[in-house]
C-alpha cells in the first residue's frame, strides 16, 4: 500500500458513521412521514417493518445508495469528510462491485453481539472491522505531512 496513506481508526470512522446517519434521516424521514401520517411516531417498529414501503426505505434504498457511493467515490459522505476511502487491501486501488456488496452484507456480521465487530476496528493493526476483513478492504486518507516550517512552532 502507498506510504503516503494511513489507515483510519475507529473514532473517526464513528464520526463519519453519525454524519451519514444524520444525512440519511435527513432525506428518509420527510418521506416517512408523508407515507405514515402524524401516526409516524407512534406506529410501531412492528407495523411498519411488515410494508413494502418500509422494506424500501430501510433496507433496499440505503444499500443500493451506499453501495453506488462506494463504488462511485469509493465514500460515504461522512468518510469524505475525513477524506477517507475505502480501497482493496491488496492493491490499494477500488475494490470491486463484489467486494462492496460483501463489505455490506458483513455490516450485518459486524453488528453480532454488542457490535464487536466495529469494535474491532479500534484494535486491530490495519483498522479493520469484520466487514472489511471480509471483504478485503481497507479504509485509508492521506498521510498529513508536516512542513518545516509547521514542525518548528
């Protein structure tokens, strides 16, 4: 992998992670409430999950968005933030469509048990969490290097 990339830990990689949360609460609930009414608050997680519409919104859409954002921008906008991107392990280059759509799916091994699997990325030597190790991506951003100048002060 280039020298001039470092991998990304977890705290930065949490942040990106809220900001993409805020962003997609930010387009999806507008919708939600012209589909449910007033009643969106109180409709329960029961009700909701068994419609077309909610199966849309919360599973199909935020994968197909996620995976053309890493595809397109090798991003999320959260990680654009830090400019971080995801690249393949092996290379350093974009990762496949394949290995995208396996980084997803593992989010849900991720999520296992008290989300250990994000944890992970706190510990492990390349940041790494169960979803990057399966499909075989890192995320990295570029080295911050320090002017003469800037190291004096």
């Amino acid at each position: 992998m280039d020298n001039d990339l470092k991998y990304v830990g977890f705290w930065k990689r949490f942040l990106a992670f809220l900001l993409d949360v805020f962003l997609i609460l930010l387009i999806t609930l507008p919708f939600l409430f012209l589909e449910y009414g007033s009643d969106f608050v109180q409709t329960s997680a029961e009700d909701a999950s068994n419609s077309s519409f909610d199966i849309l919104m919360n599973y199909i859409l935020p994968a197909f968005v996620t995976i053309l954002l890493w595809k397109y921008f090798q991003a999320t906008p959260g990680k654009m933030v830090f400019k971080a991107t995801i690249v393949d392990k092996m290379t350093g280059g974009k990762p496949s469509l394949g290995q995208l759509i396996i980084r997803y799916l593992g989010y849900f091994v991720s999520l296992g048990p008290v989300g250990f699997g994000y944890i992970w990325i706190a510990f492990d030597k390349k940041k790494q969490g169960f979803h990057d190790k399966l499909a075989n991506t890192v995320v990295v951003q570029p080295k911050v290097i320090e002017t003469e100048h800037e190291t004096e002060k």
